[in-house]
C-alpha cells in the first residue's frame, strides 16, 4: 500500500496473545480446506491480509511471529502477505512457513521490493545489503549469491516445494515508485523480474499490485495497472478511499473492479487480487490522521468488488495496524475488519 521505504520504518510492537486475546474475538480453527470450503459455499473468495513481522535469527523473533500467524488464522483468514518475510534465516522462514501451512494458511510470499529490480538491477547487490541475514543463510546453502537475482534464485528454491506457498508478490505499486524515481525502464525492469522469479518457480503465480488512489492520491479508475500489466500472471490493485484532507469515493471500488476484471480477460491473467483500505486512526508511519473506516464502509468496498468483479482473493490492509503500536487500536476496529471480510455475499 505505502512505498517501501515507508513501510520499512514501521515499528511493530511485541505482540503478547494475552493482550490480543482480550480485544480480538478468535473464531474455532479449522483446517485449510474447510476454511476455504465455507468462503466458497458463502459465494466469497479467499480473504487474506497484509502483515509486517521480521523474523529474524532466533527463537524469539520466530514464536512472536508465529503467535500473529495463530490471530489471524484463528479470525478465519486464509493467506497472508508478510512484508517482513525476508529479514531473517531461511531456517526461520521455512519454520514460519510450515507454521502457517499448520494453521491452514497459504503464504503469499513478499519479494517486491525494489532493491532487488529497481535502479540497482538484477545483477546488483543493494538486497543483499537490505536482507543481510537471508543472504548469509544463502551464502552458507549456495556456491553462488553474490547478486540481487543469485539470492532471488536461491530464495525461490527454498520456498517452491512448501505447501503453503501460493504466489509471489514481485511488485507492489510499482507505478508509486516510478512516480518516484521517474525511469521510463521500470516496467521492463519488473518484467525481467518477474520473468526471473517465474522461471526459478513456474507452479506458483507471481503477483503485481498498482495504487489506484486514495490516501491523499488522486482518485484512480484501474488504469494504474496498464504499464505493469505484463510483469505477473496474477494483477490488481489497492485503493484507499476514506481520508479526509483528499477523500475519494467509496464506490470508487466499481470502476475499479472492473476495469482490472476487463484487464484479466483482455490481456489473459490468471487471477486478480483486490486490496481494500483496513487502517486510518493516525497510522505511525504515514502520519494519517484521517478517521477509521467503518464496518459499513468497508462491507461496502468488498461488495462493489464483489458484484463488479471475480476476484482469486481479497486482501485487507493491514492486520500489522491491527496488532501493534501505541496506543493499541480499539477493539471494535479488528472487528468491523472481521464483519466486512466475512460477511454474507451481496
């Protein structure tokens, strides 16, 4: 949802499942399958949500991140997208890993940032410096991975055989970072990225999401995704409507939603992922001060993608506002985040 560089100083506070227990109402666990099954036979598709846990090295840093994974999956979602997936060992993200595959979760595994594709390029070394200790552990596992796209590689062939893997996430509003660092090569530079991690794993999707506003950006109408649309299989877009000093309209989502339903078809994608607007309340890394949507408003933004689109999945951002920081969000928030996700299709 926010340049990567922004997301990167999101400081999320220890999570204890004793404090969470008391503001969350945990749903009956259940198996990956069933989960899915009872999402089908409501006509919804997947729900899932964007999270930020570093896993780091040690015991500690796995089980804190663990413990999230058991909120989530106990508040019947079925995939995640972790952007912190990558700063730590391999060993602790295979553990992570099958700990989500335990819970009935799918991963959707969070390559996009620009170190690895951007002004750097494939064969430069900048996500070696971001990911220090995922390139040890590549170092020790691999005779070669002393480039950007030597880790990518090693990376990918770690995770290509576990079952919870679902799809790669190797863009994330790239159209924000071009606005950036203007580079008319950004959408070849994704595209040979893409083409990279599709050839280390051709089973599993790769995934490209584009900002279609909100958050104070002009109002967008699904276009953003055109320049990107040939780096993944799977596309979509995230938009943000409720914010004060810019606010854009709710209803903004049916526009949206079927222009990228029509982009899929026109340009033969295998799926289109949906991120819709979770967070408000003066988020610590945006300064936002906007208020929180409410149940009614985002129930509104899944149904307009619901009765405008068919969406593979519908991810919420983002569970990591939900579970950290200070003052700790209240209550009724992960809540209506909850009521929306799972309520009764339209």
């Amino acid at each position: 949802m926010l340049g990567r560089t922004t997301r990167l100083t999101v400081k999320v506070a220890a999570l204890t499942v004793a404090m969470l227990a008391s503001q969350l109402v945990a749903v009956a666990l259940a198996p990956a399958a069933t989960r899915l099954d009872l999402q089908d036979a409501a006509g919804l598709p997947p729900q899932g949500l964007y999270e930020y846990c570093q896993l780091g090295t040690g015991p500690g840093s796995l089980a804190r991140c663990e413990a999230r994974l058991a909120v989530m999956s106990n508040a019947g979602f079925a995939t995640v997208v972790n952007y912190g997936d990558l700063f730590g060992s391999m060993a602790n993200l295979l553990a992570y890993g099958r700990y989500a595959q335990s819970l009935g979760l799918t991963m959707v595994w969070d390559l996009d940032d620009p170190s690895f594709w951007g002004t750097d390029g494939l064969g430069g070394t900048a996500a070696l410096a971001l990911y220090p200790q995922m390139a040890a552990s590549c170092r020790a596992g691999s005779a070669a991975c002393a480039t950007n796209a030597e880790l990518a590689q090693w990376v990918v062939g770690q995770l290509k055989t576990q079952p919870e893997t679902w799809m790669y996430l190797i863009g994330d509003e790239p159209n924000l970072w071009q606005a950036d660092h203007p580079d008319p090569a950004a959408p070849q530079q994704l595209q040979a990225w893409g083409n990279l991690i599709h050839a280390a794993d051709p089973s599993h999707a790769t995934f490209v999401v584009s900002n279609e506003g909100g958050s104070g950006l002009p109002c967008g109408n699904g276009s953003a995704i055109l320049p990107f649309i040939g780096t993944a299989g799977v596309v979509g877009g995230d938009y943000y409507p409720v914010y004060p000093a810019r606010p854009c309209p709710v209803s903004g989502w049916d526009t949206i939603a079927s222009a990228q339903q029509g982009y899929v078809s026109q340009f033969h994608k295998s799926g289109l992922v949906l991120s819709v607007q979770a967070f408000g309340d003066g988020e610590p890394d945006v300064g936002l001060t906007g208020p929180f949507p409410t149940a009614r408003q985002m129930r509104q933004e899944r149904d307009d993608i619901l009765a405008n689109s068919s969406p593979t999945a519908i991810l919420w951002y983002s569970f990591f506002y939900q579970s950290g920081g200070a003052p700790p969000r209240p209550a009724w928030q992960w809540n209506a985040i909850r009521a929306a996700a799972f309520a009764p299709s339209p």
